[in-house]
C-alpha cells in the first residue's frame, strides 16, 4: 500500500488535482548561478527573435518565413520551393539532432532554449513578480476579496501582458509576411488591410491565452516533446536529478537540527524544505525521479544548493546527473556516447551548412521543345531545339547571362535574347537551338552538360537530353 501511494503522484500531473480541476502553480522566484545564466542566454535569445525580422542583410530580411509567397530567409540569404531539397534535410537533420540529444540530455532544450519558457518564465512571469510579488503574495492576492488593490495589480498585469501578446505577435507576423510589408500596412491602417489586422488580433489572443492563463500546461499537456522524452530517455541520459543514494540514506529525508551528524545517524542530506517543489515552474517534486513534467530549467538546483549552503551541507544534491551517475556516486561526466553524438551533430550540422551555403544562386532547367525532331544541318551538325527556365534566387540583377557546352564541342544559339539578364527574385525563359557535330553522337540519345555564366562565373550547371539519327556513325 505504502508503495502505491508513494507512486500516486505519476497517475495524475502536477497542475491538476485529483478531482480533475485545475491546480494553479504559484513558482518561488529562482535564484541562482543556473538563473543568472539562463537570463543572460534569454537577452541573446530574445535579441535574436525580436530583431529577426526587422534586421536586413543585403535588402533580404535577416529571418523570413512566407509560406504563401514562397519565400523564405535564413541569415539573410534568400531561399525559393526549388530548394526544397534543403528544407526536407534540414528536417531530417532536426529529427536526428532532437533525438540524439535528447537521449542525452533529456528536456534541456525546453529549460533553455524553447520560446514557450523563454517568455514564460523570463518575461510574464518578472512581470508577475514585480507586480504582484513572490510565490505567498501571489497566493494571499488571489485568496482575498475583490478590492482596489486587487484590481489595480490584477488589472495592470493582465494590461501588460496584452500588450507584450501584441508586441509578439507583430514579431511573429513580421516572420510571415515581412516586416517591411507589415509596417508599410500599419503606417496605412488596419481597415485598408482588414485581414492582416484579424490575423494581428488572433495571433495577440492566442499569445495572451497561452501566457496568462495555459502557461505551463503548454508544456505538459500540449507539447509532444514531453512524450517524446519518455521514449527515449535511459539510465545513461543526463538530466535534472535528484541525489536520492545522499538525499535519502538509511533512514531517509528528516528536517534540519543544529550540531547534528546526519550521516552517522543514517539521516539523508535532504532536510525536506520543499524549496525545490516550491519554485518549479510545473509544479511537480523532483525528489520523485524523472517525470514528464520536467522541463530542465534548473531553478530546484539553484533552490537546493542556497538551501545546503545555508545549512553547511555540500551542494550539488540536485543537479545533472545520470541514473547510471547517482547509482555509482560520480558526479558529471562526458561519457563516450555523448562524444560520439556530439561527433555525430558536428557533421550533420557541416553537411547542412555546406549546402546552405554553397548551393548556386540560378536554377536552371533546360528542356527539348516537346513535339519536335532533331535536324541535321549544311555543316554536318545535329540541331535540337530547347526551352529553358532560369531563375534568380537573389535579390541582385544576374547580368551578361549565356550558355556553353561543357560535355561536348558544339555551339548553342539563343532564339530569343531573354536570357542576357535575370531580375533580381526574378525569372528569364526562351528557347536554344543546340548544335553538336554529328561524329560525336554514339546512338539515339546522349546526356548533355550545360553551364550557364554570368560574363566568365558559372552560376549553375544542369543537363539535358539530346537526340540524334537510331542509325547514325
């Protein structure tokens, strides 16, 4: 029985109560060397996804993401559907990322990195304290009676965080469809542009529901990383644990007296404070093991070693640690797995960045005319007719365009002079005529390499099929 009602808390999450309804979680406010780090890494990140889309590199927008134009930025260099072949890596590269990392090191993404906690607990919530004040304030605030002191501090929060859901939610719009267009339709005023308005206003409710009212359940009910983690954690993975071998002992966790040996009376180091229970942003008790809920945020090792620090105990019962870490009494270590996913990452990530990087500034397809038959000439040449397609994936003019044979001698002559320049974000088409001495054709069909250039550089290389006499020697 003992052992089922020790288990109990995995039948149900931490922000419901046993009868179903809604448990509000009222977080201590963290403090710590983990805090002051993942607050200088919230500037940065916050820097970076503030400014994405309003910073301009080379008249392309830093980050952009327009799905119905088409059109997408990554670090300033503008990416079409015909490199879709990038994207579909650059998923799959994610899943294996995701995965490998996680197997070793569990949620850390969501307590450091993820948008959701980043806003969450970095900003809402330091509104939340200022306002309201710490964890028992916010709790006595919502106990008591409706009044001017009630209103006045409920009201300016639920203020603030509807203006910060519409700052977000303009950020988040500017990804979508630009943040130069997007200004340009506020500077002339939401009845002229009624549908990005009505967007502006969706996107604001939906970031004001999650941050002032779903707040953590994001995390728990919403987000399928959680359930991810589940899979493919093992007694190898790195996360934020419990010490349970010190913390528990022989006799187990028992509360703080002065001038007493608890290692020789069998007692575990946990003096059963409850600091790391109170301050975790999902409500759950860490002293439990590894749970869904969990997000890696760090804030019970910072509650933890304050607390060991004040009761002259060494730190570190709560930090990162491996099941396989806490069952031999080691600390942290970089085990030979992690090295190698490591290894494993640094690849994937050189691959991507090659392609991204090194892929060519033209696309170009070159097709036989449908319908038409090769033609021999008066020089004793073949002669097929193309059409072609090319198309800039720049936002600078592509001048002085032309075409050359690089799989055989011959010659390709334009029908019509298109294709001497491409726009920038822009497209050139017309048909060839292409030449090639009949001594060098081997059977009915032979591949073609063709490259085109701007002036001297070869901005892109593709092939085509050309067709010549069954019979011909």
């Amino acid at each position: 029985m003992a052992k089922v009602q020790q288990e109990d808390f995995r039948d149900l999450i931490g922000t419901m109560t046993k009868e179903g309804k809604r448990a509000w979680v009222y977080p201590k406010k963290p403090d710590g060397r983990f805090y002051r780090y993942r607050t200088w890494l919230t500037r940065i990140l916050l820097a970076f996804l503030l400014l994405g889309p309003f910073v301009h590199v080379n008249g392309n927008q830093f980050m952009l993401f327009n799905f119905i134009g088409r059109e997408f930025h990554l670090f300033g260099r503008p990416f079409w559907p015909q490199d879709f072949y990038i994207g579909v890596t650059a998923m799959i590269i994610a899943v294996i990322v995701i995965t490998l990392f996680t197997s070793a090191f569990g949620r850390i993404f969501c307590g450091w990195i993820c948008p959701q906690t980043i806003f969450m607990e970095m900003v809402f919530r330091k509104i939340e304290y200022w306002i309201e004040g710490d964890r028992g304030a916010q709790m006595r605030l919502d106990r008591q009676e409706w009044n001017g002191e009630k209103i006045r501090k409920k009201g300016l929060k639920w203020f603030l965080f509807l203006m910060i859901s519409f700052v977000i939610a303009n950020v988040f719009l500017a990804y979508l469809i630009g943040s130069k267009k997007l200004l340009t339709q506020i500077q002339e005023g939401p009845i002229e542009h009624l549908s990005t308005f009505t967007g502006l206003l969706i996107f604001t409710g939906v970031f004001y529901f999650i941050f002032a009212w779903f707040r953590e359940q994001v995390c728990t009910i919403a987000c399928p990383y959680g359930r991810l983690q589940s899979v493919l954690l093992d007694n190898k993975s790195v996360v934020v644990a419990y010490n349970r071998k010190r913390g528990e002992r022989e006799k187990g966790r028992s509360k703080f007296r002065k001038n007493e040996d608890r290692q020789a009376l069998g007692k575990g180091d946990c003096i059963d404070c409850n600091q790391c229970v109170q301050v975790c942003p999902t409500g759950i008790d860490i002293r439990n093991g590894t749970q869904l809920e969990c997000i890696n945020c760090t804030a019970c090792i910072d509650a933890c070693d304050a607390m060991m620090e004040k009761v002259d105990l060494p730190k570190g019962l709560i930090g990162y640690y491996s099941e396989e870490d806490i069952q031999q009494e080691r600390g942290f270590t970089i085990t030979p797995r992690m090295k190698g996913y490591a290894a494993i990452i640094l690849v994937l990530a050189g691959i991507l960045a090659g392609m991204l990087f090194l892929r060519s500034e033209v696309d170009a397809t070159i097709l036989r005319l449908p319908g038409q038959l090769y033609e021999l000439t008066d020089h004793n040449e073949i002669q097929n007719v193309y059409t072609f397609k090319l198309i800039n994936k720049t936002t600078e003019d592509i001048e002085e365009v032309h075409f050359k044979l690089l799989s055989h001698d011959g010659t390709i002559e334009s029908v019509t002079h298109q294709e001497s320049e491409i726009p920038g974000k822009g497209m050139a088409e017309g048909t060839l005529f292409i030449r090639v001495p009949a001594h060098q054709i081997r059977g009915e069909k032979i591949d073609l390499k063709i490259g085109i250039y701007s002036g001297q550089k070869m901005v892109d290389k593709t092939a085509a099929t050309f067709m010549g006499p069954r019979s011909f020697r």
